[in-house]
C-alpha cells in the first residue's frame, strides 16, 4: 500500500543553522506534497506544500524540493531560531480524491 | 476565521468503556476528517466525509468504532468498547473539497487515554 518514510526522526541543531528533513514516497500517483508543523498539544499546521508539476518552491526560510523520478522530496529551513522547535511530518497524496499518508514525523529541537 | 474545534480536550476511561469525541469543522467546509495519532506517530486517516456521506472509512475500526455527520456539519466519532491500544490523539480535519490537494485544517485533538 501506499507508504511515506521520513528521516530523521530527530533532529537538533543550534540556532542560525539549517536543518534539513526528508521523505521518500511510494505510491507513483502522488502529485501533493505537504508540509506540517505539529506543537505540542496542537493540531497539526501547513507550513508549506509543493505539487508535482514544480521541482522547488521557497517561503522565506522554508523551502521544499521534490525529484519525482526518486520519489524524493525534502524540507529545508534556513537561519532557524528557538521557535522553529516542533515536530514536522511530510505526506503525500494526489488530486484525484487520494487520502494524505504521513510520514513518522521528525522532532526538531533548535537549541538557543 | 474560527478555526475546527473539538471537545473534549482530553478524556481518561477504563477499557471496555465507551467514549464520543465531537469536532465542528470550518464554516462552509465540505471535507471533514478524523485521524488517529498515536504517539510518536503521524496521524492515520481513519474515516473521511463528503458533506454527510462517507468517502473513505477502509481504516476505520468498524466493530468498535463509529462515526457520522448527520447534517453535513458537525461531527462524531465513538469508540465502544475501547481497548488500551485506542490510547492516541483523535484530531478533526476539514478542508473546502475532497481532491486530495486542498489544505487540510486540523483542530486541537482529543487526547484519549484508555486504562
């Protein structure tokens, strides 16, 4: 069935620094990739997505890059700061009525 | 906007109890959803609606579980009788379309514990 793996499942880096986050998928139809943030005892949050007719897409220091020939995609945040620290899950699906399959999340800490 | 909103915020019961969670989802969103979350873990779809129909339920535990959106709004899932493995966050999502590509929006999540 339909799988997404991502890694690292946690993360610490020290603040100004890029943390970088990756997922691989498995189903070939996917063409939507998302990108949550998860605080503690909150719901999850879109932070950024990416559809597959593009190869990367920025938000100021958020980024995402897709190869759907690997079935790679990534997360990058640049210059992170002490807030950045949460947990990020990656998923996919596609447009034709396709359900979002999660990846195991990554704990990101962002030490000050 | 408001946001989804889901009460209770936590619940703590005994195995073989049975518990109700109830989301109300974004005005005039179509798409409502209901994932498990188990620690550690990303949320698993459980069961997804159309207005008041059900597009997906294939992950819903349906000897013990049930779910339904009589008026295409408001939502709720019970579980009877839970079991210790049901221990998770149950959050509520909704989205303005079932395409697959729309944002979702969570709520907070009920945190189950079953002891």
């Amino acid at each position: 069935g339909e799988n997404v793996e991502q890694h690292p499942s946690t993360l610490s880096v020290q603040e100004g620094d890029s943390a970088v986050i990756k997922c691989t998928y498995s189903d070939s139809a996917s063409n939507y990739f998302p990108w949550y943030k998860q605080e503690l005892g909150k719901g999850p949050q879109l932070i950024i997505d990416i559809r597959s007719n593009v190869g990367e897409k920025k938000d100021q220091r958020i980024a995402v890059t897709l190869n759907k020939t690997a079935k790679h995609f990534s997360l990058h945040i640049t210059e992170t700061q002490p807030e950045d620290s949460a947990v990020y899950f990656c998923a996919a699906s596609n447009n034709q009525g396709g359900k979002l399959i999660f990846g195991q999340g990554t704990e990101l800490s962002v030490k000050p | 906007e408001a946001g989804v909103a889901q009460s209770p915020r936590y619940k703590i019961i005994e195995k073989r109890q049975s518990v109700a969670f109830w989301c109300n989802p974004i005005s005039g969103h179509a798409t409502l959803y209901w994932y498990q979350q188990i620690l550690g873990q990303g949320p698993k779809l459980l069961i997804q609606f159309q207005n008041n129909g059900v597009v997906d339920d294939s992950q819903l535990p349906k000897d013990r579980f049930s779910a339904e959106r009589l008026k295409g709004v408001d939502s709720t899932l019970k579980i009877q009788p839970a079991k210790l493995e049901d221990s998770a966050v149950y959050l509520c999502a909704s989205s303005t379309s079932d395409s697959g590509d729309n944002e979702q929006f969570f709520g907070p999540g009920t945190r189950l514990t079953v002891l």
